[in-house]
C-alpha cells in the first residue's frame, strides 16, 4: 500500500537515466548531486545523482551521499564512537524489482537510537562461535548427539534479534557518518538478513540486497547516555526529553534551526507508542504536554529551513493532539501557502483566526491578506492576457493604493487649504501603517516562538503577551468579506 511521503522531494530537475545510475567509484560526478522520489515509485526507493562511493574494508557496501553532516555534533564528535548512541531516521526497502518496504522511521516519526557497534559485536561473536564449534566438530569426527560432542562444543552466544539484523548493516553505515548527514546505501545482505532471509515481520528474501536511506540525527557518547533507552524508567525518559527541548530551544532562539530541529528530534525519540501506550492518568498528560511541543518546534525549524512537507507533517502531528491549536495551523497553512496549496492553506489560516485569542491574530490576518492578495493579482494577469474573452474581471488587488487612505484626487488644487488637509492625511495613514506593521511583526513573532511544555514559560524566559487587536479593524475586513470570525 502506497502511502504518502511526510518529508519533502529533493528539487526536481531535467536529468538523464544515466544520472541517476552513476558508475561506482566515478570520480567525474559530483560527491553531493539530487535526490528524488521517482515518479512511478512515490513510496521509493530514492535515487541519486551523487557519487557511488565504496566503503573501505566493507565488501559490497556502496554509499551516495544526499546531503552533508551540519548537525551540533558534526564539529565536536565527527564520526560514532564505540558505544556512542547514534539518533537516526532511516527507510529501507529491498534491492529487487518488487522494491518492498522493509522499515521505515520516518512513518511514525520516531527516530531510533542505535548503540553504536552493539549488534556488530553480538554478530562476529555468534559466527566465531559457530564456526569454532563446526571446525572442532569436523576434525575429531564427533557426532551432534553423543556426550562428548556436548562436552567439546563451546556455547554459543545469542544471535542478533531477528527484527534487528540490519543493524550489522546499520553499524557499517553510520562508522561512515557524521552528524547530520544524509547519505544513500547499498548494504549487502551479508550484512543484513543473510542468505536466508527473514521470513516474519521483516519479511525479506533470501540473499536480498538493502537500500537504505539514512540520516544521524545526532550522536551521544557512552558518558552522555550511559543507560539505554529501553533500560530506562519513565522518569529518566522525561528528565531526558525535558533536557533535550530545552537545549533545543536555546538553539532556535540562538537562530541555529539546524541544531535545534536535531534537538527536538532526539527528544521524540524518547517518547515512542509503544511507551505511550502503558501510560494513564497523570504521566500520560506529562508525556503529552512535552511531545506536543516538540511537534510544534519541529514544525517551526522546518518552515525555516523550507522544508516545506515536513514542516506540514510536523504540524498535523501535533493537531492530531491538539485539533485547535492556533501555530499548528498557521505554521501549516504558510507552508501550503509556499507550496500553492492555497485552498488547503486558507482553510488553514481561517483556522488558525478561529483558534487565536479573541479570535484576532495580526499574523495570521497579514498571511491571509498575502494569499488573497496574490489571487487577485493572478486574476488581472488572466484578464490582461485574455483580454474581454471571457466577460470582466474585477481589477481589484487587494492592497491598499495610495489614494485608499486620501479623500482628494491627484489633480493639481490651487488651494493651499486643500493640499495641506492632503498631506495631513497622507501623513495618518501612513502612521496607521507603521502601527500596523509593528502589531504585524510583534504577533509573528509571537507565532513563530518555540512552545513550551503545558504552556509554561522557562525561568528567566521573557515572552510577549498574546496580540490583541483592540480597534478589530483587520478581523472586521476579513469578516465583512467572509472571512473568519462570527
């Protein structure tokens, strides 16, 4: 089954079949090219047109690098250490005709956290113990069933959770890695499943090939996180999460939305479903208000990042909480107003005026005078190209002209009476502009600060009252035509 993708396709561009195939090792095409989602497999896999690249000392491991590492750790850690847990996001389907899913992080919007070299380490042990015990087997000529073989055979360690082979494949890829970076890989199904396969969830073939699409989020030491997360209680979990935001935060008001957007990433991947769902009462609603804001946060790097469907995403995530939350709906309906979805992005910003205080928003009110703006300016474009064809349109665009606010006409008057009232009015309106364009910016940054948790404001953190429009003049525009409100 198809399903729709929550982050956006690279940028489309005219490219040869061959580009996006390139050679292994073909130093000719450029390390970082495009990345898209094909147009017949909307699901992917994705392709590339970077550089396919061998990994080093791993056989049959290719690598295309789609976007370079800038997260907050690429300049301190670089690459994984031993043990280091790595936050990722990663979808992998199988490299066959059939191009199945084979897991995928991104759906749910949970990253996973990956001690890293952990199930490297559980792999070699288990096949050097198996391997140990076939050759002792084979030159003593011992059978399976007699005592001695028993007493001569070595136990043999736990292999790797059937669920999580790919993790050996995983490990190869990320000791490749640096914070923040997205890359494309080929793993071999030596490192993955194996000649076998897997014949339960993951259902993969035998000696299937994986291609994965992989992003580090972000690295923590061993010393950083010294307990894993499915080790943790749920107190720990939050006292995590709450730290993480809080970094997070910082980082957005320091204007660093890459390293932010990392942050609150890290967070979510705390607080997955399956945690959830063996909550109640109190610790279901704590859990709630800290992963609401961490969505509406997410939503926010991403409208700065144009990252314009995953900012969508981000934002139904958090509706899906809060269905009238006034900054899911408009941090959504900007990002479909960027994308021209401008039904689904009025509907939207209607919502977001809906849902504000008092039920006024200069923000909001300024967005969707820029999305009516821009239709009307469409519609005389229409009529200037078409001529009368097709009947008279009105030439109306929306914006105030200059003579709106002047009661006279541009005609040269004598009377110096008359041009004095011309310029006192002309002086008005343009001190009602400059007060409406301060209101306009004071409540879009208002709309466009990070949200706290149960919307308490953090220690020390000065936030600006929520803007209300005493004089109403914009909310009465907008309902006189329509718009919004009552």
């Amino acid at each position: 089954r198809r399903r729709a993708r929550a982050f956006p396709h690279a940028r489309l561009v005219v490219m040869s079949r061959d580009t996006w195939n390139p050679e292994v090792d073909d130093t000719s095409v450029p390390l970082v090219g495009e990345w898209k989602y094909p147009v017949d497999r909307p699901s992917g896999p994705v392709v590339c047109s970077s550089r396919v690249v061998s990994v080093l000392g791993v056989e049959g491991l290719r690598k295309q690098m789609m976007r370079l590492g800038a997260g907050p750790d690429a300049s301190q850690t670089g690459k994984p250490t031993q043990n280091a847990t790595c936050f990722v996001h990663y979808d992998m389907w199988q490299a066959n005709d059939t191009h199945q899913e084979v897991w995928s992080t991104r759906r749910e919007s949970e990253a996973h956290q990956i001690v890293f070299g952990d199930a490297s380490r559980v792999h070699e042990a288990f096949e050097n113990a198996t391997m140990t015990n076939e050759a002792k087997r084979g030159s003593q000529g011992l059978k399976e069933n007699n005592e001695t073989s028993l007493q001569t055979n070595r136990p043999v360690p736990v292999p790797v959770h059937s669920k999580r082979k790919h993790h050996v494949g995983l490990d190869a890829c990320l000791a490749t890695m640096a914070p923040g970076e997205r890359s494309l890989f080929r793993i071999p199904h030596q490192l993955a499943y194996g000649e076998l396969g897997n014949f339960s969830f993951p259902s993969v073939p035998p000696a299937c090939d994986l291609i994965c699409d992989l992003e580090l989020i972000g690295v923590k030491s061993a010393a950083d996180e010294p307990v894993a997360r499915v080790d943790m209680l749920y107190e720990e979990r939050i006292e995590r999460v709450k730290k993480l935001r809080l970094e997070g935060n910082a980082l957005y008001r320091a204007g660093d939305f890459t390293s932010a957007h990392s942050q609150y990433e890290m967070a979510l991947s705390f607080l997955t479903d399956d945690m959830l769902m063996q909550l109640h009462g109190r610790y279901l609603d704590e859990a709630n208000s800290e992963k609401l804001p961490a969505h509406l946060n997410l939503s926010a790097c991403f409208l700065h990042q144009q990252r314009y469907h995953e900012c969508i995403d981000q934002a139904s995530r958090a509706l899906a909480m809060d269905c009238k939350n006034a900054k899911a709906f408009y941090r959504r309906g900007r990002a479909r107003q960027v994308l021209g979805q401008d039904d689904d992005a009025r509907s939207d910003l209607l919502n977001a005026l809906k849902n504000a205080p008092g039920q006024e928003d200069a923000a909001t009110l300024h967005a969707l005078r820029d999305l009516e703006t821009e239709q009307v300016k469409q519609a005389r474009a229409r009529k200037r190209t078409f001529g009368g064809l097709f009947g008279h349109e009105n030439g109306t665009d929306g914006e105030e002209s200059d003579s709106a606010g002047d009661a006279f006409s541009d005609d040269d008057d004598d009377d110096e009476a008359l041009k004095i009232e011309k310029m006192n009015a002309r002086q008005k309106k343009a001190t009602r502009l400059a007060k409406r364009d301060r209101r306009v910016l004071e409540a879009e940054k208002k709309m466009d600060d990070v949200d706290e948790a149960g919307g308490n404001n953090e220690p020390g953190v000065v936030h600006p009252e929520p803007f209300l429009d005493n004089e109403g003049v914009f909310a009465k525009l907008f309902r006189r035509f329509g718009f919004g409100g009552k």
